[in-house]
C-alpha cells in the first residue's frame, strides 16, 4: 500500500474545503491535532497533573468511605 502523494492530498484538502466550508476548517484542524496529542500521550503512559491530583482525590474519598 502507498502513502499518499501530493495530488491525493490536494484532492482531500478540496473535498474537506467543500464539505465543511472555509470557517470550519481551522476548528476540526485545531480538533484533530488535540486528538492525536492526547493519543501519543496516552500510549506514553504519561498522566497530566490534574489527572494525578484527580487520582489523589479519589483515594482519599475511597479511604474515608472505606
């Protein structure tokens, strides 16, 4: 299977262009970007500082009700 080369990826640019319209391009762009920043993130196992403290908390309730 090939990659795609320069003419398929003009030709999905247009068909996107056409189906979401100008305004809405930078949002799913933006959007998309996100998604596979929090993918990558994910498959390193790396866990933010609000997911930490998010965890802490929970134990902490957990132990209390326990």
């Amino acid at each position: 299977m090939a990659g795609l080369g320069m003419s398929e990826i003009i030709v999905l640019l247009v068909i996107a262009l056409v189906l979401f319209g100008p305004s809405k391009l930078p949002e799913l762009g933006k959007g998309l970007g996100e998604a596979i920043k929090g993918f990558k993130k994910g498959l390193k196992g790396d866990e933010s500082s609000d997911d930490r403290k998010e965890i802490g908390k929970e134990e902490a309730d957990n132990e209390k009700q326990g």
